[in-house]
C-alpha cells in the first residue's frame, strides 16, 4: 500500500482529493470503509480528539489496520484537531499516519514557535509521519450553525494571506497546511456555505509548496469543491454532514418501528445513509 505521502502527491498529480471523514464508533467506520470499498479509491479516517477519547486511539488504529489487512484498502488514520504536543504523541505512538496540530488562534510566530515543536516532537518518533499544521481561524465545530463563528467572518481580512502562509511553512516545518479560504467548520443552518475564494487557494498553493487541505467541507457547493480541488486542494474533510446523515437514518428506522430495542438493527440505518454520502462525495473528489 502507498504511503498517505504518495497518495496525496498522486492526488495533487490527477488534480483530485481524498476525501476525510470522522468516525466517533464502528457504525461510521463501517459506512467509511464500505463507500471506499465499493469505489476503490483512498480515504481518510479522522477522529478528534473527543471522538478519539471515545472511541479509543488505540482501538481506531486497531480498527483501521484491520481494514487494510483485510482489504487490501489504501485507507488512512489521521489525528484531527488535536491541541497540545502530549497528544500529538499519542497518535504517532499509536500508529496513526498524519497529525494535525491545530493553534490558529494564535498570532503568527506564537503559532509558528508551538507547531514547530509539535512536528519535531513527531517525527523524533516517526520520520515519516505527516504533520499538518493550520492558518486561519474558521471556527471549531462540526455542527448546525445559526451564524457564522466569532473570529471567521468571510472577509478579505480573515483569509490566509499568502506571505504569511508560506513564513508559517518554512518556519514551522509542516508537510502540510490547511488555510482559511472562505471555509469554515459547521453547516450553516439556513442555506449553504459561503463561496470559497478559488484564486486565494491558487496563490496559497504556489506560496506554501506543500499540499493543502480543505477543512469544513460540509455545506460546499459541488462546484466549489471541483474548483478547489483544481485549484490546489488535496483532501477535503467532511464531518457535519455524515453526522446528520447518521443521525436522520437511525431516526427513519427508529420512526418505521418504534418498538425497535437492538442497536445493530437501528443504528444499520444511520451506517446505510452516511454510507450514501460518503459514497457521493468520494465520488465527486474523485471525478467518477
């Protein structure tokens, strides 16, 4: 199997993304590896850290080699969110292939002084771990929002500019960045989200000269992600929407017998329409 390394350089090479999506129990897990498996295309397995205290960080790398082995199925495990250095090396120990230390509340060179450590802390256990380090606030939760968060307004100002981002790589030593281009984490509730400023991703791209990630994909246009992913995206997370999906299947099921007490019988409905969507956005980041 390649290495997260080379298949998102493969990714960057075909002009397509692999898609992340987060998992918090086996049931999402399940709908994950079945969409890549019907597809035949790599994916991103990502917890947080409150869906890795749930789920268990070692258990999910357990759960993902087991998919591999099995499978035969370029399927990875990424750190998400995580915000100190102790918990950085949780995950490269564990097992996980990327990590993404998260300070973008910080100014510039605080940001750039605590993910350098971060990623030197990594790789002193695992060379070859990716580090993914962030710029640009665009909110914290994965979840229905009424607005658009404090701190991520979609203006010019709150967009990664791109001398800084590229001070922000060279000086923190990231393999990858995830910047603020009009995205933001959340689905907001009355209408999709803001359109996403392709021309910036160009120029950050060329700036930064490493691949970059689009977070808080959920409630993007499909044309923004095609644009994105032309421009210079290489994986695009989604959370928010799968949980919704998750969430409306296991009420469909519990709504069609009411009296239904098994989890594997209700929550089947919840991995059966997350299922559909994973299905739906992989194929669109992958042009099929």
């Amino acid at each position: 199997m390649k290495s997260l390394k080379e298949a998102v350089a493969e990714a960057e090479e075909k002009k397509v993304a692999i898609g992340h999506f987060n998992i918090s129990d086996t049931e999402a897990f399940w709908a994950i590896i079945n969409a890549a498996r019907n597809l035949s295309v790599p994916v991103i397995i990502g917890v947080s850290e409150g869906e890795r205290d749930f789920i268990g960080v070692r258990q999910v790398a357990a759960l993902v080699a087991s998919a591999r082995e099995e499978f035969d199925l370029p399927v990875y495990l990424n750190a998400d969110h995580t915000y100190s250095v102790e918990r950085i090396e949780e995950a490269v120990r564990a097992g996980f292939d990327s990590v993404i230390f998260d300070q973008t509340k910080l100014p510039l060179e605080e940001n750039i002084k605590v993910t350098r450590e971060a990623v030197e802390r990594a790789k002193s256990i695992n060379p070859d771990i990716l580090v993914e380090g962030e710029f640009g606030y665009i909110g914290t939760s994965s979840k229905v929002l009424s607005a658009i968060p404090e701190g991520a307004e979609i203006t010019e100002e709150h967009l990664s500019k791109p001398d800084e981002l590229a001070q922000f790589v060279r000086e923190s030593g990231v393999d990858m960045v995830a910047p603020a281009v009009g995205n933001l984490h959340g689905m907001l509730k009355n209408g999709k989200n803001p359109n996403l400023s392709i021309e910036r991703i160009k120029e950050l791209r060329e700036a930064g000269g490493v691949p970059m990630t689009l977070h808080g994909g959920s409630g993007i246009s499909d044309e923004d992600f095609r644009k994105a992913i032309e421009a210079g995206m290489s994986i695009v997370h989604i959370n928010t929407e799968i949980r919704r999906a998750y969430r409306a299947g296991i009420e469909r099921v519990l709504k069609e017998s009411p009296e239904e007490v098994a989890p594997y019988r209700f929550l089947k409905g919840g991995v059966e329409d997350m299922q559909n969507v994973v299905e739906a956005r992989l194929r669109l980041f992958n042009k099929l």
